[in-house]
C-alpha cells in the first residue's frame, strides 16, 4: 500500500544504490565504455584486440593509469599507443626520466599520429613556448613524422593573436570534418627488415596499412633497425628500432596498424607481437596519455596496496585521535518528573490560604464539614450531592451506631458554631475540624 513513510523508504532504497552503483563504477577499471583509442576499445580504433592477442601468447599483459613511474617500472616494455599530443604537451616530464630506465635495459614502444590536429592548434594558440613532443620527450630530437597531408618536423610556435584565419568558425569547422572523416581505404603493401630487425625476416613480409597519406619516419641518422616499404623511388620507414644503453626505443609511424581493423590483416599481428614482446617480456599499455587517468577516480586508487595501506593508516589515526579527545558520556540521569500535587497538598495549601484572616477559618471550617458530608454520602451509597445530615446518619446507623451518633453531634456542634461566630481563634478552628474530621 503506497503511503508516505513507503515512499520515503522506496526514495532511500533508491538513493542508496544509485550512491553505490557510482562507487561501483568508479572503483571498476577506466575503459571508456570500449569506445576509446585505448587498450579496451573494441571499435575498429581501439587495441583490444592486441591486448588479447598478446594475452594469447602467454604475455603478460598489464594496465596503468597513473603516470609512468620509473622508479617503480620493471624491466619490459611500456607501450605508448597513439598517445594524446595535447596531455603530452603539458606532462612531458614523466616521459623524459623514463630514459634512465630505458639505459638500464627497459624498452618503449611508441606509434604515434600526426600531432599537428585541430585541439594542438588550439592549445599552441594560448601558449607563449613550443612545448616538446613525444619524441622529443624521450631523447629522440633527430626523428621526425611525415605524413597524413603534413610534414611535422617541428611545431612552429603559436600564431599572432591578430591572426583572421584562426576564428571560432574556422575551429568549428576544422572540428566537424576531424568528426566525419570517413573511413581510411587500405593497401596490403611488401616490406623490408634491415638492421636489428632481422629477425623479422621471413616472418614479416606483407603489412595492411592505410593507402594514402601513410606516415613515415624520418631519421637525420640512421636507425639501429627499420621496417620499410618502397612506393616508386621513395622509400617509407613504418618503424624504426633506437638503442639507448642497455634498452630501446621503437617508433611506428602510424598507429592504425596495431588497431583492432588492421591487426588481424596480414602480417601485422606478426609485427606487433615482435615489436612489443620480442623475447615474451612483460609489456604494460600506458593509459595515462590516452586520458585515462585516476585524477579524476580517486576510489580507484583503493584498489592498490600502496595507497590503500595509506588511506587505512590515516582513517587508523583520525580514529585513534577522535577517540582519545572524545567525550563519553555516563549513565543516564533519573527521570525527576514534577509530579502534581495530592489532594493533601491542595488542601494544605488552601488551608494556609484561610488562615491567614480570622474571617476565613469559618470558611474552612464549612468547607471541611461538606467535604465530609460528600465523603460519607460516597461511602454510605448515597448521591455525593447529598447534604442532609440525619439521612446520612440513619443509613450509617444501620452498621455503626455510634458512628453516626458522633456525625449528629459534630455537625450540630459546627452548625452553632458557624451560626453564632464571626471570628474564629485558631484553637476553636482546630478543634472543630477534629471534631468533623474524627467522623471519617
């Protein structure tokens, strides 16, 4: 039956799990619903198909969201999928003290995209300095991309602010077609392996890869290892091999050959298995530079020992210190209710009241003569109401006949006394109210 306490219960029900069901979904690992970039996007630009295809082969495969860290990174391989130029931009330090790792023996695998799109022109627009690039970031200033309608050596610094061409219609539109651009066509293309990728050879010789506009590489000196492929005179480099110390770095020209459209096409599944895990070594998607990260999922965080540990320390010591300056209080006090007065109270209280002029005790002294009359009427069965003294007496003759001769003779002794004094002494009140009240 609908009321309104089940109403409020049914509107509490609701509240409490709709609060955890948000606590649910921010606890569970960010994937963007697998609509993203990332290594859980099912759509044909995701590497959920990679993730998988490397789980397959016994790789150990991982995900992080907070920045790479090396002090914490073990030796393997951080894979840095098309990461997003604009985040890149404003935290490249994270990607610079990688490289002391890299020198101790670990690897980096990068494919990145033409960062020269409309949201890098917005924010080069707002900043005074060139920030550097991915490549940049981790040591690699002699490497370059080119492709997609555009040669990005270098970033030129932002525009003039007087600049006409860069209005809010010109962004709008270069946003729009970013949004409907349509599907790239694809070309299976032969490849060679030079250099320390030869044990490539033999396995990889025909790649998917986009059929126009397809990024290339560009090395001032010459790569440790590449893999090409040759449209007329012109030779492309898809990816290059960089030693740096004991580690190295692999650059991919275009990411959309390890997407979940192209990996299962050709050799590319080949390709990125070698490039990522050569020898089975671990290998860890970054998904902070895909905007993945824990800023803004702070539950997320409980799921790791380290701060998990923290939180519960601190709750430990906030617990420890409420309850050290804590009040407890003891037991409860009685309940000292004021109670109301008993009619010996009232009627002392009045008695106090008539006393207080000579006048007056004949009026107490009256009122104490009906109230007996009232008392013994209730007692013999009478009507309370009744007055008349011999009624009262002849009915109370019937038990106690002494008893009611005392009642004759009280009452008749007040009546004179009522009658015949204006003034009462208190010796002659007292006696005549014992005298009445010895008839109860």
């Amino acid at each position: 039956m609908l009321s309104v306490r089940n109403a409020v219960i049914a509107a509490t029900v609701l509240l409490v799990l709709s609060i955890m069901t948000s606590l649910l979904s921010m606890i569970r690992e960010p994937d963007s619903g697998g609509m993203g970039n990332d290594s859980f996007g099912t759509q044909g630009h995701g590497y959920r198909g990679l993730f998988e295809t490397l789980g397959e082969l016994e790789v150990k495969v991982d995900r992080e969201f907070a920045p790479p860290d090396s002090a914490s990174l073990k030796a393997g391989t951080v894979a840095f999928l098309n990461p997003t130029a604009t985040i890149v931009a404003t935290e490249p330090s994270y990607l610079t003290e990688l490289l002391s790792w890299v020198n101790d023996g670990g690897r980096i695998v990068v494919a990145l995209s033409d960062p020269d799109d409309f949201r890098m022109k917005m924010m080069l627009a707002q900043l005074k300095e060139t920030p550097p690039t991915f490549l940049e970031a981790v040591g690699l200033k002699d490497v370059s991309l080119i492709g997609g309608g555009a040669t990005v050596q270098r970033r030129t610094a932002r525009r003039p602010s007087n600049d006409s061409s860069r209005d809010a219609e010109t962004i709008a539109g270069e946003l729009l077609d970013v949004m409907n651009v349509p599907l790239r066509m694809l070309q299976d293309v032969a490849v060679n392996v030079e250099g320390d990728f030869k044990d490539l050879s033999g396995v990889v010789n025909q790649l998917t890869v986009p059929a126009d506009n397809v990024a290339s590489l560009v090395c001032t000196q010459p790569p440790d290892g590449s893999v090409t492929w040759t449209v007329g005179d012109d030779i492309r480099m898809l990816a290059a091999r960089f030693k740096r110390g004991a580690g190295e770095i692999v650059v991919i020209s275009d990411p959309l050959l390890l997407t979940n459209r192209l990996i299962a096409r050709s050799d590319n599944s080949i390709l990125a298995a070698r490039l990522l895990a050569p020898n089975g070594q671990s290998v860890l998607f970054d998904e902070f530079y895909h905007g993945l990260g824990v800023r803004g999922q702070p539950l997320y965080l409980l799921t790791h020992l380290n701060y998990a540990s923290a939180t519960i320390g601190i709750l430990i010591v906030l617990g420890l210190s409420t309850w050290r300056k804590a009040v407890f209080p003891g037991p409860p006090l009685s309940d000292d209710r004021v109670r109301r007065r008993d009619i010996r109270e009232y009627v002392n209280a009045m008695a106090r009241f008539f006393s207080e002029g000579r006048r007056g005790r004949g009026r107490l002294v009256e009122e104490l003569r009906n109230g007996v009359l009232r008392q013994l009427s209730v007692e013999m069965g009478l009507p309370p109401d009744t007055t008349d003294v011999d009624t009262i007496a002849t009915v109370m003759a019937r038990k106690e006949t002494q008893r009611a001769k005392l009642l004759r003779d009280a009452t008749h002794s007040v009546d004179q006394a009522i009658q015949s004094r204006r003034r009462w002494s208190q010796s002659e009140t007292l006696d005549a109210m014992r005298r009445m009240s010895a008839c109860l």
